[in-house]
C-alpha cells in the first residue's frame, strides 16, 4: 500500500505530465490552422494600422475559424494570414 506522500508525489507528477502536454497540443493546433489558412486565403482585412503580435482584433473583423478549432481562426492582412486567439481576439501569428 502506497503512503499518503507518495501518492501525492505520483498526483504531482502525474499533473506534470499532463501540463507539458498542453502547450504541444496548442502549438500543433496553430500549425494546423496556419496551414489550413494558407490552403484558403480570404479577402483582406481592413485596419487602421498594420498587425502586430499581442494586438487585439476589432470585432468588426470577420474571423475565418477552420472546422475542428475551437482556440483559433485567422483572417488575411496584406496577403498574409493573422493568427488569432479566439478567447482573447489576439493576435498569436503574423504570416505564413
């Protein structure tokens, strides 16, 4: 029989685990949607000034979100695809 201690050291590293996962699982879904937004460009979008990493989107921006993506969608500036978060409407990535 495990003791309290070591049950909760197998718990910790087990949340360990599991926490380096997401920030993968994240990164792979980006490449996804990146990809996905190069294979079907939109028209380009319309800003007072150019994009820039962290910048929030206006919500009069239509955000194009690929089946299957529930954090990201884009939209094209300049001919190039702007990845944003969908939870915060920031911009993650600038160009293919």
């Amino acid at each position: 029989m495990l003791t309290r201690t070591t049950r909760l050291a197998i718990a910790a590293l087990f949340g360990l685990q599991i926490a380096a996962l997401t920030p993968a699982l994240a990164a792979d879904e980006r490449v996804n949607v990146l990809q996905y937004a190069l294979a079907h460009p939109t028209d380009n979008a319309r800003l007072p000034a150019p994009p820039a990493l962290g910048d929030s989107v206006p919500g009069a921006i239509k955000l194009q979100q690929p089946e299957g993506s529930k954090r990201f969608a884009y939209f094209y500036y300049s001919g190039q695809p702007v990845i944003v978060d969908l939870k915060t409407r920031s911009i993650v990535r600038i160009g293919g």
